[in-house]
C-alpha cells in the first residue's frame, strides 16, 4: 500500500508541477467566466446607441416613429431624399431610411444608406420596423386597432411542477438541463484528458524503459494502480482550482458587468435621444430577468447535497473505471498510432452518451433508454449526473447504478491489471484483441 | 561457500515457447557470477523470475536459503538490458524515488544518494533532469539507481551494452569493488568473452537449458585439450604420429604459427621434438586453454552438430 502512494505521489506531483498544469488551471476559469461574460460584455460594447434617420416621403410614419429599440433609435429628417441625403452626410446618424411615396398594397422602393455596412441586427430592426408600420397602416384601412389586435396575442409562461410521492415539486426544466449539461460535461472532459494522461504515462514508462526497473521493486498492478489515483489526484486538484477561481473571477467581474450597472449606462447613454421611461423600463425587464433565473435556481428545489455526492461519486468512479481501461491500452501498444484500434471500443460508449444526451437524456430523462444507460457501468457516469437534476429517479435505480458502477471499475481494474502486467514487458510486437484476451489467463 | 541464490528445478513456459526448461544453479556469495549464453537462450526470463517481476511455472528459488519473497526484493537490485529513466525528473529526485521504491526510508536514502553522487563525481548533476544530460551520464545515474540501496545481490543484464569505452571500465571498477565489499553479482551477458576474465563462476545456458556451470578455472581446465601454441621460424615438415597438427599458419620470412595436439607423452617431449628431429626455430610455445566462448561453442556441438555460433556473439 505504501508503494502504490509513493507512486501515486510522483504521478501526483510530477504533473502538477509542469507548467501547462498550472497554465490550464488558470485559463480554465478564465475560459469559463468568460464563456459568461463575453456576451455581456458584447452587449455593452456595442451598445451604441445607433440613431437611423428616416426620410418618410411615404408618410408611413407620419403619426408616430418607431419605438426605440434594441439601442435603436429613429429620429425624423426631410422627407426630400436629395436634401436627407446631404444632410445625412453631415449628420452623425448611423443610417438613413428612405420611404418612397407608395401604394399600400404593393409597398415596395425602400432604400437604406449608411456609411459602413449597416450590420444584421440593425438591418433586421430597421426591417421589422418598416413592416410593422405598414402593417399598421393596413390594419386601420381594414378597420382594426393595433391595441385591440395586441390584446388578443397571448405569451404565457408555464410553472412545471413535478408530481412525486413526496409531494409537489417546482422543478425547472430550463435550470435541469443546463445542470445536467455542466455535470455531464465535466465528467465526460474529465475522463477524456486524464484518461488519455494515464494511457500516456504508462506508454511513456513503456517506451522510456524505466518500467522493468520499477516493477523489480513494485508489483505492475501496484505501478498501475498508484498512477491511476495519482491522476486521479491531478483531476480533483484540476476541478477545484477551478471550482474555486472561477467563482472569485466571477465575483470580481461581477462588480463591474452586472446588468443593473449595464442598464444605468445604457439609459444615460440613450436619454438624450429617446424618452427617458423607455430605458427605464428595459432595465426593469432585464433585472426581472435576472430575478427570474435566480427565482427559478431557488424553485427548481434541486437537491444539492445529493447532486454534488453524487456528482464525485460518478467523477471519481467513471474516472477510475476508464483510467483502468486507458492504462491497460496504453501498456498494450508501443506508440501513439497504435492505440487507435483499442480506443475506439472504449472511448465509443462514452462518446455516445454525449452524443445522445441531448436527443434523449434531457428531454426524456426518465425514459427506457435513459434508465438503461445510466444503469450500464460504461455509459452511467454521465447519463445518471444527466438524469438526476431533473429529479424523479428512484433510489432503487441510483443505487443499483452505483453499485454496478463500483463492480464495473473493480473488474475492469483487474481485466486491466492482467493485461498491464503483460503488455508493459512486451516490446516490438502488434497486439490483436485474440492476444489481449489470452494474456488475461497468464500465470504470475 | 553459501549460495546467496539458488534456482532449483525453475521452469517458464510461454505461449509458443519455453522459457526454462529445468534449470537449476547456486550463485555462492561473494562472488561473480556469470549467466552466459547466446540470445533467446532464456537468461532474461530467468532473471525476470529472480527479480520478482514474473514467477516461474514450476521449480523454487532460494535466496539465502529461503524461498524467494517480496520481503528480499530490498536486497536485489537489478539492471535491466532494456534501460531508462524517466526523462523529465531530476537526477536526485529519480534516485530518490527509486531508492523508496526499493524499501529504504527517506534520510537513509537521501545519504546513500549524496554518497554515491560524490563517488562518481556527478553531485553537481541533482538538480539536473535526466533529458538534459548526455548518455553516458545517464548510465552513470542508472547504475547509481541499480545500487543506491545496497543490495546483496546485484543482477547487471547485459551491463557493457550501451556503455562507452570510459563508462565501461568505470563500471568494471565499480563492479570489482562491490564483490571486494562482499556484494553477490549476476553478471548475464552473450559476450562471453567480455566477462570471463571477471567472474568467479559460471553457468551456460543454451536453448532454455543449462548445458555447463562451475568456477571459471575449473570449467576451463576440465576443457582443455593437451594442445599447445607454437610460433617459430622454419620448415615443419613431417610430424610425429604422437603429436597432430590442428591448425597451421604461413607467415612471413618463413616464420609459422601452430596449433599441436599432443596425442602423447608430455610438453616436454613435443618441444623436445621441435627444436630436435624437426629442427625449427622455437620463438614461443604455450598451452592453448580453450576460451569460455569455445567451450560453449564445443559443448553445444555435442547435442546440436549443426550449431552455428551466434554472430552477434562472434564479432562482439
């Protein structure tokens, strides 16, 4: 035991120590809060307040501009297009939108000028306004109000609730998936770059020709699984670094791109342009926004303290029952290249669950499909941590899942084992599955 | 003399092939011990079974007496043929982890380190990772990761291979000087010839099996053939039946060098003849022992006429 620690401790310590360790620490939480924070910071950037000057020839706007919207605002110029032209020129509005005299029924002629390219989203905007209007105008001549129209369409917002035995429960569907997706992909990442490390170790001991030395001194299954935990050491380490940066960056930037703050620029910025109230009330809507995720984060009524157990147990076991697989392809093969043929089966039931997470796991969580892979030891870490924020799974079921899990990493630990101790003294030669598969059977 | 290691009987089957075949020697303490024979001839899988790293199908070894066990793995060390180091550590911390590995708590480790550092000259090297120094400085760290624990008995596979002319001589020494202190040493090699000169005893081992072993000295003596080496100048014209010519060589100036086989009587009476009836100059004459690579050659003729020595062996 104390020799599988020294191990795991030079595994442990050696990676630590490199530099992209430290590297990916750091950019990792970075990566992640601005994954976050770019949009927002985007919206504030551009955020400038584009001004389009309309030249209504047609009258189309003749009772009302457009509201602003979007930081878009309308601001009313000769309905003369040669003198709107020149005057655009000297203006500082962003574009000019001219309305040709038209018929209702074909309305057709518009024209846009601007001195850049006018951009998607301004465009679009400038669009929806143009057809609004023209809408509205249609609507009057038919005899219908626009305010009586608007009354009739209808947005409501459903409140889920998940019906159980325990009673009911506000659950969040939106909240669910975007955990499931966190969980889901933090095992899947997890497994992929740490298992690809112990693979690469055990090659680099192979082809380096330190591992005859060592093995004198060290049972391989000890040499094996000293380097599993000690990577496994390297993962947790990984994880909380950025559990713990990610939520200091984030409270730091917090300060500084929170939406209110966003709101208060962007109404000082647009007041001198449109009524103020307007921006007012879009600040309003976004911090209702905000209460809303944080109300439906409370309301979701997830079970925390069950996720995260369950979220290491999963981590911890998915990681230890591939780490055992990638170990032993990594003592079969002599390079790199090689490993192809033998990743392919192991890496595919993974690879699968994630693929297929999206299609049935979030939007069916509780269904055949979703039971049977969160059950299977190869598929459960991910599918099970994708089922479980939603809620609803039975006990019987995680339990079961963690239990064939536990099984399914011992056995592969041994399969692994018996084909380590093996393929590590075994140089030069391509191995098949049919060999694989009789080193399992080797005396001592 | 007590053997320090004794293999009894040991036998290791491979898929394909065997490993051993019923092979059973006693390495006596203190000494070195030679593990001779050509590649594939199965010295790496008996080894392997010494070191613990494979276990033996059949047969025991003892070591001092008791059967082998994890408990004796502190007191062996070993150099494999296949070397290496793992390339982005440093030199002191690989020893260091090495030694651990091997039993030995860490300050003893660390005293043994700086020991064997100053011995060879290279403290200044600790700090260094072993992908920045030169091959033959790396040998040097291995074979300081060989022994840093002071084991009993020291198993060197193939130690010359890969060691440049300096490195090898340093690790001559090295290897005199551990059996002066009493350390036990397998020395295993195909290069017969490169090692007879150091070991004490030996064992050849041909085809999975142990075809010869005992003390240098006495294998060689019991092989030699009563055939002497003659260099002279002159005509050796007719021989006396009592002697044969089994080998003849012209060179220049009328001189020659023989090999003669006294099929009877004694040096005396050949050499008698020669500067007698033969009437030839007689500038050298000496016995002819049989090197260990001959008597192996020769012995392993005895049961496979259509043996041809390794190659490898040969211009090695």
């Amino acid at each position: 035991m104390s020799k599988i620690w020294l191990i795991a401790q030079r595994e442990y310590l050696t990676r630590v120590r490199k530099r992209s360790f430290i590297i990916m620490s750091l950019i990792g939480p970075l990566l992640t809060v601005a994954l976050f924070a770019v949009p927002v910071l985007i919206a504030k950037m551009s955020d400038s307040g584009k001004v389009v000057a309309v030249a209504d020839a047609g009258g189309i706007f003749a009772d009302k501009l457009p509201e602003p919207k979007d930081d878009i605002s309308f601001t009313r110029v000769s309905p003369d297009l040669t003198t709107a032209k020149a005057e655009f020129k000297k203006s500082k509005h962003d574009a000019l939108l001219y309305i040709p005299k038209l018929d209702l029924s074909k309305p057709a002629g518009f024209q846009v000028f601007s001195r850049k390219g006018l951009g998607m989203s301004l465009e679009r905007d400038i669009n929806r306004a143009v057809n609004n209007a023209i809408e509205s105008q249609r609507l009057q001549k038919a005899g219908i109000d626009r305010a009586v129209l608007d009354n009739m369409k209808v947005d409501v917002d459903l409140q889920t609730l998940s019906l159980s035995d325990d009673g009911e429960r506000s659950s969040s569907t939106g909240i669910s998936t975007v955990i499931a997706y966190v969980f889901g992909f933090l095992i899947y990442m997890f497994i992929f770059i740490y298992g690809v490390q112990i693979m690469r170790g055990v090659m680099e001991e192979k082809t380096n020709r330190i591992v005859e030395v060592v093995i004198s001194s060290v049972k391989p299954f000890q040499l094996m699984m000293g380097k599993v935990l000690g990577i496994a050491g390297v993962g947790f380490t990984q994880l909380a670094l950025w559990v713990v940066l990610s939520m200091g960056i984030s409270s730091v930037m917090a300060g500084s791109i929170s939406p209110d703050k966003i709101a208060e620029d962007r109404a000082a910025r647009t007041t001198a342009v449109m009524r103020p109230t307007t921006s007012k009330d879009e600040a309003a809507k976004q911090e209702n926004a905000v209460a809303k995720f944080t109300q439906a984060l409370d309301s979701a009524d997830l079970n925390v303290p069950l996720l995260v157990g369950c979220f290491l147990f999963y981590f911890l076991g998915g990681y230890l029952f591939y780490g055992a697989l990638f170990g032993a392809i990594g003592s079969a093969v002599d390079s790199e290249t090689d490993t192809q043929q033998f990743m392919m089966p192991v890496t595919m039931p993974l690879v699968l669950t994630f693929v297929v997470s999206q299609a049935i796991l979030t939007t069916n969580p509780n269904g055949t499909v979703a039971f049977w892979m969160s059950i299977f030891p190869l598929t459960s870490p991910i599918a099970m941590m994708m089922r479980l924020p939603f809620g609803g799974v039975p006990m019987w079921q995680l339990g079961l899942s963690m239990v064939l899990l536990i099984a399914g990493f011992v056995g592969a630990i041994w399969i692994a084992g018996r084909i380590y101790r093996v393929g590590i003294l075994m140089y030069g030669k391509k191995v098949t599955y049919g060999e694989l598969s009789k080193w399992l059977f080797y005396k001592g | 003399m007590k053997p320090i290691l004794q293999a009894i009987d040991v036998r290791k089957q491979y898929a394909a092939h065997t490993a051993l075949d019923g092979v059973s020697l006693e390495v006596p303490e203190g000494t070195i011990f030679g593990l001779l024979g050509p590649n594939g001839a199965g010295k790496t899988s008996l080894i392997r079974i010494i070191t613990q790293i494979t276990g033996a199908d059949a047969g025991e070894i003892r070591f001092r007496g008791e059967k082998l066990n994890p408990s004796h793995i502190g007191q062996i060390g070993y150099l494999p043929e296949e070397r290496g180091l793992y390339k982005k550590m440093k030199v002191g911390e690989q020893l260091m982890y090495l030694a651990q590995l091997k039993g030995v708590n860490k300050s003893e480790a660390h005293q043994k380190i700086k020991g064997w550092l100053e011995r060879f000259d290279i403290k200044s090297w600790a700090d260094k990772n072993i992908e920045d120094l030169s091959k033959g400085m790396q040998q040097k760290v291995q074979f300081i990761a060989t022994v840093v624990h002071d084991p009993t008995l020291v198993i060197l596979d193939e130690p010359f291979s890969g060691f440049d002319p300096i490195n090898a001589n340093l690790l001559k020494d090295e290897i005199l000087a551990m059996r002066e202190r009493g350390t036990s040493i397998i020395f295993s090699t195909h290069r017969m010839e490169s090692v007879e000169e150091m070991c004490d005893h030996i064992a050849l081992i041909n085809r999975s099996k142990k075809v010869l072993d005992g003390p240098v000295s006495q294998v060689r003596n019991a092989y030699r053939s009563q055939t002497y080496e003659v260099e002279g100048k002159g005509q050796l014209m007719v021989m006396h039946p009592d002697f044969e010519v089994v080998e003849h060589k012209e060179r220049e100036n009328g001189h020659f060098y023989d090999r003669i086989r006294i099929v009877h009587g004694t040096p005396n009476d050949l050499l008698r003849y020669l500067i007698g009836p033969a009437n030839v100059e007689v500038h050298a004459f000496r016995e002819r022992i049989p090197s260990i690579n001959e008597i192996f050659i020769q012995r392993v003729r005895e049961t496979q006429p259509d043996y041809v020595p390794d190659t490898d062996a040969v211009l090695a």
